[in-house]
C-alpha cells in the first residue's frame, strides 16, 4: 500500500494512475482489512486530489463486484439500475415520484443508496415517510421484487466494505472513490443503468467506465444536486451507453413538451409550512401522484419518469415515453401503485408478474 499510495500521491505533476492490477489490488487490501486505517486514509485522500482515471474506476468496480455475488432478481428484464448516492441540500428527491410513475407505467426500478446523517434528510428518511418499504439484505430485495416493480435496497446489507467506506465521508468531509464505485456497482448486473453525478468530467470517465466492464446500456447525466434527475430549469448533459457506442446528448424540458421552469420549481423549502423535512416532502410526492399538484413541479416529475422509461426500453425517446408517463400520472395509475407498495408485502400479497409491453402512441 504504501508504493501504490506513493504513486499516487506525488502532487499534480508526479502523480500516475494505476494499472488495473495495482488499482485491484490496493481496493482488495483495503476491503480485506490489510491496510492500516492511515493507509486507507491516504489512499483515499491522494485519489480525490489526483482524480480516478477511466481504467482504475473500471478496475475498482470490478474489485468491489467480486466480493459481493450479484442479486438474482425474479424478473430482471425491463429494470433499471438507479444508484442514489448524492446529497440533497436544495431540492426534493423528484426521483422517488419519477420512479413510482415509471413502475406503475411498466418499467422495474433498482434503486439502491446509503444513510446518509451529513445532510438534514435524506432520501431513506422521506421513504419512511412514505411507509415505503426498504430492503436490507439481498433475500428481501428479491422477495420486494417478486411482489413489486419497485425496489429500494440499503446497501449496508449487500455490501458491507463499501458502505463502510461510504461513511468516511462524515470524518473527511469529501466523497471519495467508494462513492463513485457505488455508482457503477450494478448490484443485480441489470441490462440498464441511470446514474447521476455532479461534476462534469466523470460524464466521460464512467460511461467509458462501463464500457469497459461491458455494460449494455447506461445514461450517465450531470443531474440535479448530482442525483440522476434531469433539470426542469436547464439543460442537462449527458452521456449514453448502448451497445459499445457512446453519445454526447443534451435533455430540455421542451424535448418531453415543457417549456423551461424556474429552479424554485424543485426546490424543498418554498412550499408552506414544514418545507424542507422529509414529512413535507413525503406529503408533496403523494400529492404529485395523486394528480392534486399541477404545473411545473408536475412537469418535473413527468419529464423524469419518462427518461426513466426510455431507460427501460418501452420507448426509443424522451419525446416518446412523455404521454406514457403522463397518462399513467393522470390515470390514477402512478397514485394506486404508491398506495399497494405502501399496503404490500403481507402473506396476502401476489407475486408480481411483469406487464405486457405497453403500445406507444405514433
């Protein structure tokens, strides 16, 4: 460890990145417990300053892949992968509601995150508002699975080390590599994944990431407060994987038929009494669902949903899922589904069947 954080260490100027052995083998010491706490430390800090090059972020994952098998979920076509480990300050999780539209609408949902006490609440805390359920463990996420196109998983369950490694933000103050791998780690391997990040070059560093790895398919997007949600107030970039062929793509709100809204349209803390906590926001999700809330902050969940949807498959563009997602929102549907995932999970519950294909209008 010591050489490996020599390499990496030496300042702008003299630092190198790892080979792909050297990248696996610095993570497998450090998951192992063969690395000292100041080691693990060093090593974390010298690679935030340095940045993780494309080939030693593909070589982390892998690492961190190999320690934990991959989930078995019963019915994997059609679901995405949505890792969730940004930090809110200034806006509502709008991808707790775009999620709940797109599964009701057809597509599955993989969202995994982390606890997260740096920020005054997280997104674990509005979906125990919600009386969402969270699985912790591998076996209850496929039994979430089996039951509901919808499953939000706590990854301290699945994946100890990393979560452990996830926590040192508190003491450093700093993300470091672990969030990135978090990112990319695909727990079930799904054939899609939706990641958000917040700053620019990792656009290009983790798509090309995954096509190294052999990802299918992937939109990687400099999203909202770095979570995997597009702008309803500007434009966001992104990449896209599919296939091995990367392109560059630019989302507007008026590629869904929005026009472009304020940013106090996502914002947590301009809507009444109690704006800001998880209680308020958990009420705003309801109330997005159950058709009672209109105008931009409707727009945004829509727009979200549909670039969910285009993930999964069940339409070949943003422009193309937008009436799916607002038929399923309008129709009721989106608010029904909230309230069985809520009632879910009881002895009484069917196993969840996937739908068929849905038919997109021309």
């Amino acid at each position: 460890m010591d050489q490996l954080i020599a390499k990496i260490g030496k300042g702008l100027k003299g630092a190198k990145d790892l080979t792909w052995d050297e990248a696996k083998s610095a993570l497998n010491a450090i998951i192992e417990g063969q690395a000292t706490d100041i080691q693990v430390g060093a090593f974390l800090m010298a690679m935030r300053i340095k940045t993780e090059s494309i080939g030693e972020l593909a070589a982390f994952t892998a690492t961190a892949r190999n320690w934990a098998p991959p989930i078995q979920l019963p019915h994997p076509a059609k679901m995405v992968d949505v890792p969730l480990y940004g930090e809110k300050h200034n806006t509502i999780h709008v991808v707790v509601a775009a999620s709940l539209v797109a599964a009701s609408a057809g597509a599955g949902m993989f969202m995994h995150g982390v606890e997260n006490p740096q920020v005054p609440y997280d997104l674990p805390q509005v979906l125990r508002h919600l009386q969402l359920p969270i699985a912790h463990t591998s076996a209850e996420a496929i039994e979430h699975a089996s039951q509901r196109p919808w499953v939000y998983m706590d990854l301290a369950g699945y994946h100890a080390p990393l979560t452990k490694l996830l926590d040192l933000r508190r003491e450093f103050g700093l993300q470091n590599l672990s969030h990135q791998v978090a990112r990319l780690l695909n727990p079930a391997r799904l054939a899609s994944q939706v990641i958000g990040i917040s700053h620019p070059p990792y656009l290009d560093k983790m798509v090309e990431a995954l096509d190294m790895l052999g990802a299918k398919r992937a939109l990687i997007i400099q999203g909202v407060e770095g979570f995997p949600e597009l702008s309803v107030s500007a434009p966001s970039l992104a990449r896209e994987l599919r296939s091995g062929h990367i392109s560059s793509l630019i989302f507007r709100p008026d590629d869904a038929g929005f026009r472009f809204g304020p940013f106090q349209a996502m914002s947590s803390t301009i809507n009444g009494p109690g704006s800001g906590s998880p209680a308020h926001e958990a009420r705003l999700i309801t109330q997005l669902l159950g058709s009672r809330q209109r105008g931009d902050q409707r727009a945004w969940v829509i727009v979200n949903a549909a670039l969910l949807l285009y993930a999964a498959g069940l339409a070949s563009s943003l422009a193309q899922a937008t009436p799916l997602a607002q038929d399923t929102l309008d129709s009721g549907k989106a608010g029904a589904f909230l309230t069985a995932l809520i009632q879910g999970h009881s002895p009484q519950t069917k196993p969840f069947v996937p739908p068929a294909p849905a038919v997109m209008p021309a």
